[in-house]
C-alpha cells in the first residue's frame, strides 16, 4: 500500500492539469472580437443613412394674402415630393365673433387642402368669406409651389433648361387691368395666367363704405371665381352688384389684352 502512494500523486497531478487547460479553454471566447459586432456595434451607421434620408424633399409656400371683409386669409403649404403634406393658416379673421368662426373653420379647411392636395375644397358652412379668402390664397401658394418645382427640374439639364425656365416664366406671369371707375367707386382686376389660362383673379381695387362694403364682399368672391371658370370677360353680373360687375369685367378684360399682348 505505501509502495501506491507516488502513482497516485501523479494521477491526481495530471487531472489538475487537465482541469485547467479545459478552463483557459472556456475562457477564451469571451475576448473574441466576434461577440462584439454580435452586440451591435455596426448600429451607428445605419442611423446615420437613416438621419440623411429624412433631409431631402421638402420645401415650404407661402400665398399671397387675400382680403375678405372681416381681414385678410394667408395660406402657407409644406410640400414634400411633390405632395401637400401639411396646409395652415398664417392670417385669418380675428376680433368679435370672427375669432369663434376661424377657429371652426381654419382646421377644418387645412385638412381639406391635404386631403384633396388642391384647391378644389368646399367652403366651410357658416365661413363663407373666410372659405374664399382661403382658397384663393391657398391657389396662390399651389401656383409658387409649381414655378419653383419647374425651375429646379430645368435647372437638371442644360439641353432643356432654357425650354423649361422659358415656360416656367410663362406660367407664373402676372397682369394687372386698368382702373374701372363705377358709380360707387373704381373696380381693378389683377389675373394670373399660367399655360394660357387665367388660374386666379383678384380685386386690388373695390367700391367700399357704407352699403357698398357688404356689396363687394358678396359679389367679388363669385366674380373671382367666375373669371377663372370662364377664362375670360365672358362672365355674368352678380345681382344686386350691377355696376361692381361692369367695372370689373371691364378691367378684367384689360388685364387680358395685356396677357394676350
């Protein structure tokens, strides 16, 4: 029995040994770089490709203000590829009752425009003159978005650039008519034509005081919008406005001479 001691001090010696290469073993991975990129260290640079894709697109448009008779309405448009994404309210009617009937109205008018991405919305009931102060300038922040967007594309080829920025000027061209005087006061037309067609008429000049102020505000929405339907001076009196009209259509032909010259 004595003689069997060193043969077990040796076997024993050998199993520790053993015991601790298995252990260095296990041990290593951990430092395996490997582990690392498993933890997401390739992360970062996937949100900064995500970050320079949110940049590109976008662009804001203001109209021009439009005067109704309780105060101007000025529409400002956010575009992103070509789309209204977002329509608001820079001006409206305030004072009085009138801030009741913009609070209603303004929103309701907002998500009409992105929803119908126009100006071809429905006025809103109870807010006729802020309805049509709103679309009108709302047509005149469609019409900035579009001269812009066919400027930048001209501005992509040399070969077409001088076509595009030629018609782009076209578009976006603006003339006002002569000064019609009328019984109760001068009337003015000033139209925007773009590809030969009027896209907006406005009143720079109306009769207004006393009776005549609730006068314009009926009849010069309708003749605005009756001289874009028509295209032209061919357009019908509004009743109750007999001399309103005549002035108006008289410039507004004016204003279409000039565009035609």
């Amino acid at each position: 029995m004595r003689k069997s001691h060193p043969i077990r001090r040796v076997v024993l010696a050998g199993a520790a040994t053993v015991s601790g290469i298995v252990l260095l073993l296990s041990l290593k991975p951990a430092s395996d770089p490997g582990s690392a990129q498993a933890a997401g260290v390739g992360a970062p640079p996937a949100a900064s490709a995500q970050g320079g894709a949110q940049a590109a697109g976008s662009g804001t448009v203001t109209g021009e203000a439009a005067q109704t008779q309780y105060g101007a309405v000025q529409v400002r448009l956010t575009v992103s590829n070509g789309k209204i994404t977002r329509a608001e309210a820079v001006q409206a009617p305030k004072g009085g009752q009138s801030d009741q009937i913009t609070a209603n109205a303004v929103p309701k008018l907002n998500q009409a425009v992105v929803a119908a991405q126009g100006a071809d919305i429905d006025a809103v009931s109870g807010a006729t003159y802020t309805s049509a102060g709103y679309k009108e300038s709302l047509q005149s922040a469609i019409d900035k978005a579009k001269a812009a967007g066919g400027s930048s594309q001209g501005s992509g080829s040399q070969d077409s650039g001088s076509g595009s920025q030629g018609s782009g000027a076209a578009q976006a061209r603006t003339v006002t008519g002569s000064v019609a005087q009328t019984q109760y006061g001068a009337v003015q037309v000033r139209i925007t034509v773009s590809g030969g067609k009027i896209t907006r008429a406005e009143t720079v000049q109306a009769p207004k005081g006393g009776q005549s102020d609730q006068i314009t505000a009926n009849a010069v929405p309708k003749l605005n919008q009756a001289a874009v339907t028509a295209g032209s001076a061919d357009i019908d009196a509004v009743s109750g406005a007999t001399y309103t009209s005549a002035g108006y259509k008289e410039s507004l032909q004016s204003a279409l001479d000039q565009a035609g010259g």
